[in-house]
C-alpha cells in the first residue's frame, strides 16, 4: 500500500486517497475558497520570508558601511593631502629655480634668440 492510501471493505476494489470523499462532497464554492486560502498561507509565508531577508540585508549594510566609513573618510584625507603636494611640487618647478642665484638672471624680460634667421 502507498503512503496516504487506504483499501476499501473490499481489498479487490480501488484504492483512493485519503480526503477524496471530502473533496468531492464539498460544493465548488467551498474548494475553491479552500484553493484561495491556501493561496494566501503561501502568500504570507513567502512576503514574511522576504522580509525577514530583507531586513538581514540591510542590517549587514548598516554594519558594513559603518565600519569603512571611517576608512574612506581617511583615504579621502590622504587623496586630498596628496594632491596639495602634487600642486606645490608642480608650482614650485613651474614658476621658477628655487635657489637665489638662478632667481638674479631669471627675469620677465623677453629673451633674444640665438638664430638670427627667426624674427624677433
């Protein structure tokens, strides 16, 4: 004998499965409200399922953006420090020879060139 199965008085006749008298003597309207309700169990247990997970998900993200906050603040800090210093060291090259000496023959005055062949 199958699972959920029962022989009737008669062993030689048919079997059936448990509940389909029931199901039978029900009017359709009583099925198919019973077919709705099962519907809506399975409804609710997967939105309660959703949600739980969702809210796991959020939760590691609170946690995962508190932590490396603080270290994306601090590469913000070192990235903005760093490109002072590249700013300086680019200024400093470009305006001119930092010792005093260059700086007395470094002058506004426009230059004469060498090959007399270009224009003044």
């Amino acid at each position: 004998m199958g699972r959920g199965l029962r022989l009737n008085e008669n062993a030689y006749t048919q079997i059936k499965p448990i509940g389909e008298d029931v199901m039978k003597n029900l009017k359709i309207g009583h099925r198919l409200g019973l077919g709705f309700a099962a519907v809506l169990v399975l409804l609710v247990a997967v939105a309660t399922f959703g949600l739980q997970q969702v809210s796991r998900l959020n939760d590691r993200i609170v946690f995962l953006t508190s932590i490396d906050e603080g270290k994306l603040e601090a590469l913000s800090k070192v990235q903005f420090a760093v490109g002072l210093r590249a700013i300086a060291a680019r200024n400093r090259w470009s305006v001119g020879p930092p010792n005093r000496k260059a700086m007395s023959t470094w002058s506004a005055a426009p230059r004469k060139r060498s090959n007399p062949a270009w224009p003044n």
